[in-house]
C-alpha cells in the first residue's frame, strides 16, 4: 500500500510498517468552516493534519469570552501534543476557512516516538519551531502597536520577494483577523483606518493592495527585533 | 565521579557516561542582576541550568526598543533549543535577579539526544509544556486587562493552598515585572492602583498582602479558560 502521509516531513524518517498502520486508521474529511474538531479537556484519541485551509486554535472562558490562540495554515498538526498533557487536548479547535483534515489514531504516533528516535526528534524540532513562532508574537505584542501589527500580519501573508502591484489576500474574514490579534473588532478598525493613513495601503474587501511592500515594511519592521524578509518565512520555503 | 546533574529532571534517563563527559565540561558561576549570559543570533556552544535565581529573556530591535519574553525562576534550562534553530540563539538571556547559573556543552546535548530517546522525550516534553505556557501567555493578553493581567502574576506567585494572611512578593522589581507582562510602566502604575482599588490588597513595596486570595481570583481568573488553582502549577509540584 503507497501512503501520501510519508510526503507528510514529521514522518519522513518513519517505516512503512508505522506508516502503513497509521494509513489503515485514516480518516480524510472536507469541512465547512465551523465545524469543531475537538474540544478543549476532551480526552484526545486522534490528531490532525491540515492538508488545505484554516483551523482556529482557541479556548474559552466560562462566561464564553473566547481566546484565539491561533489560525494555522495547510502543513500544520493539531492535538498532536495532547501525548504530553495527560492525554487531553490543549486547545479547542475548529475549521476557520473550508479545510481538509486528515485525522489519525494517537496512539500509535505515542507507541512510534517512544520507539523511533528520529520521529521524536522531527516533532521536537516542529514543537521548537512553534513555540519560537508563539514566542515572535509574545514579541510583537509587547513592541508593535496595533496598526503596526497588522501591517506584519499583511507583511506574512504577501509574496515577500515581489517588488510591485503587490496584492495581498486575506485569508479568513475581518472579525476573525482581529481576534487571531488578540484585537476588539473596534481597535482593529481603527488601527487598520491608521494603517492605510501611515502606509497609503488600497483596502477593497479582503483584498488589499500596494504599489510596493516598502513602506508597509518601514512601518511595522522598524519595531520588530528580526529584519525584513521574514527569516522563518524563508527557512519554511 | 557523583555529579548533581543527575537529579535535573531532563537527564534522568541518561546514563553516567553521558552525565560525566558532560560534568567534565560543566562551569558553574554566581552572576549578579545584569550579566548577559548571551546574545540573540551568537553562534550558541553552550546551554545553561538556572540553579537560582531569575534570568530575563529578550530581544532588540534596531532602535534599541527591547522585547522581554519570558523571565524565568531555577529549574528551567535556557539556550538548549538552539539546537533547532542552526545552532544560534532564539534570544538574549540577562541575569534578572542574583542567580546561580550551570552552564554545559551543547555538543554534547546534540550528539546524546540524537541517540538516546528517554532523553529526546524528555527534551521534546519540556519543550511541550513551555509552548503551552507561551499559548496560555497569549490568552492572557487577548482576553485578560491589564490589572487582571497583574493579578494574575500575583496569583501565579502565591501558595495556592494558603487560605489566610496571604503575603507576596516581587521576585524582582516592578520595572521588570511591567516589561515581563508586556505593559509600559505608566500602564502598569494605572493598572496596579486599579487592582488595588478592585480587589483590596495592600501594596507595600515589594510586598504585596491580603487578607485571603479570594478577591484576586474572583477578579482575574474570571478571564482566564483555565479554574483556580492553576493545574499547571499543581503540576509542577
């Protein structure tokens, strides 16, 4: 049996014995944005690979305030470190922009790390490279103002090596964006009006364009301890 | 040779060689408030144990604006995921408070956790539980206001269990502790005369008192996805 999960990084070091038993457990599912995946506390038994779309990681209080913690892209695993906390996911998480998602049984990713050092190595170096990523925008939200983390937000999203017509696409609705900024759907207004005053930006929709990413650039980069382009934008090319 | 890096929990599954190559290489130093232990994007040789005290770490931007990540107690390692990071540090580490400091050979992690998978486990559990701490830090300063947020930290250092006459204090000063929750020092004055106002505590320098915890919980925990006492501290234990 050819498996695709071998095309999958975290397992590249992995044998078709592991890969194959992981294969026969798979479940590949198309969803709507909305649809919740697990829930925070819930006991984990599988975890996920967002083969296409968007997944909100979040949490929630009990009076229902909500926290995003994040939106991950294509690429990422979820629930996948439920294996070091007692078998219980960290987050809730749920279908941000249609998805496909690819979901396996935990238990054997927990059997195979314990026996494959170079698997327990591959996440080690994935969970390192995530809490560097949690730990930027530790770092952002303690240096960038509002519009200037907006502007690093667009900066991400765009195509960093284009040089004109730069147009950048948002990838999941307005309200959604602040939240993932950890913003009030009324500071991030105001601070994207303030953004398109300092940097003369073109906002159509969720479509925005720029002649040129300079002077978006020089508004946000200029507060942030890492220089323009992004390097673990460019490390994950 | 008996070496005390043996009762770390990361190299509990080590075994003597290991340990003694590594204690043979081992430096330990008493560093006063302000010894810069390294710099972020410095070629990384050697990884370090916070035996006491409390090491900030950060980043600068090019004007000099500087972002504190984390400051963190004894017991926790720093400069050892330099290894995922081509071998460079993620960040500068600075000596926050008086702190006794081990400082070891990264080679050596490098070549045992390639090697020994108790010890890659226990690298990538350790690795695991900081990712979350970051993601429950970026909850925080989505859903938490800032004297909530100051509350909070409070609480953190607090003994949970205590029920009367419950006295804190400032593991280092209040300029520090503004910059660790992200907050300009006039923010941080406001929001520490309002927790005051709020929840009735009596601020004495570096001591903080209260009759009992229960106004401080009722005030900041209620914006918080987690229940009282934290289960990451209980963890700890």
């Amino acid at each position: 049996m050819d498996s695709d999960l071998k095309y999958i990084a975290l397992f590249q070091d992995c044998d078709s014995t592991f890969l194959n038993a992981l294969e026969a457990q798979k479940q590949r599912q198309n969803h709507k944005k909305g649809k919740v995946l697990f829930i925070y506390g819930d006991t984990a038994e599988r975890f996920y690979f967002i083969k296409s779309g968007w997944v909100k990681l979040f949490r929630e209080t009990l009076d229902g305030a909500q926290a995003v913690i994040d939106i991950l892209p294509a690429g990422n695993f979820i629930g996948d470190t439920a294996i070091f906390e007692n078998g219980v996911y960290p987050y809730s998480a749920e279908v941000a922009e249609s998805a496909e998602i690819i979901s396996l049984p935990l238990s054997n990713l927990k059997k195979e790390i314990e026996n494959n050092n170079k698997l327990a190595l591959n996440m080690l170096k994935a969970v390192a490279g995530y809490r560097r990523q949690l730990d930027k925008e530790i770092e952002h939200r303690s240096i960038q103002n509002a519009s200037q983390r907006i502007g690093c937000f667009l900066l991400r999203l765009a195509d960093q090596s284009k040089k004109n017509n730069v147009i950048i696409h948002l990838p999941y609705d307005k309200a959604l964006v602040a939240s993932r900024l950890g913003m009030q759907p009324e500071t991030f207004s105001r601070a994207l009006a303030k953004l398109r005053e300092k940097t003369g930006i073109c906002i159509k929709g969720a479509t925005i364009e720029m002649d040129n990413l300079d002077q978006l650039v020089s508004y946000s980069c200029s507060a942030c301890t890492s220089k323009f382009p992004c390097e673990d934008l460019q490390a994950a090319e």
